[in-house]
C-alpha cells in the first residue's frame, strides 16, 4: 500500500488509476471476511455499508472513503477465494485538493 502524501502524488495516482464515477453495476457483495487495509490504520470489509464507493476501475477496483476520512483505491482479486489489496490512500482532504487543482471550476458553482 502506498501511502499518499503531497497533491502531486495525488494528482498522478488518480491520473494513473483511471477513475470513472461508479455506475448502476457497481456491488461490493462480497463475503465478510474480504477486507483491506485503510490509510487510517483499520482494516475495513469491502462489504461495509459505512463505506462511500465514488469512483472504479476496471478490472474490480473501487476508490472508497471511510469514516475517518481517508480514500483508498483498492483491487478485489480472485474469483473462487478474493483478495483485496489496497493500491494506494490517503486522507480524504488531500484528495479533494487534489481534486480542486484539476478541476478548478468543481467547487464554484
């Protein structure tokens, strides 16, 4: 897991992961056991309700916010045993910095 700690490394991270916004197939009906490590230090289950899925990827992965707010981009691998590996995270305030720089007119209107 990479941990994320300036705008720039934000910025090329969501460049590099090609996000789109999450769309009417998106599911993480997954087992309770399948969980990742989270930038705050917990491991939460893919499954978890509390969870805000914003954006995917393909193949299987999804960009998560937690309640403490950080972001994790997270790939679900394996199709009779899943594994989820947390690619990279950050705080979920650096992440809209981030967001801000590249979209400079998002938070204008």
């Amino acid at each position: 897991m990479k941990m994320l700690k300036d705008i720039n490394e934000v910025i090329m991270a969501i460049s590099e992961s090609k996000l789109q916004p999450k769309n009417a197939l998106t599911s993480t009906n997954y087992p309770d056991a399948l969980v990742y490590e989270c930038g705050c230090g917990d491991f939460h289950q893919v499954n978890d309700l509390s969870l805000v899925i914003f954006a995917v990827a393909m193949p299987v992965k999804f960009c998560f916010i937690c309640e403490n707010k950080y972001v994790s981009f997270v790939h679900v691998k394996g199709f009779f045993r899943q594994e989820a590996f947390t690619i990279w995270t950050c705080e979920a305030e650096l992440f809209q910095k981030a967001i801000d720089d590249l979209i400079p007119d998002a938070n204008q209107k």
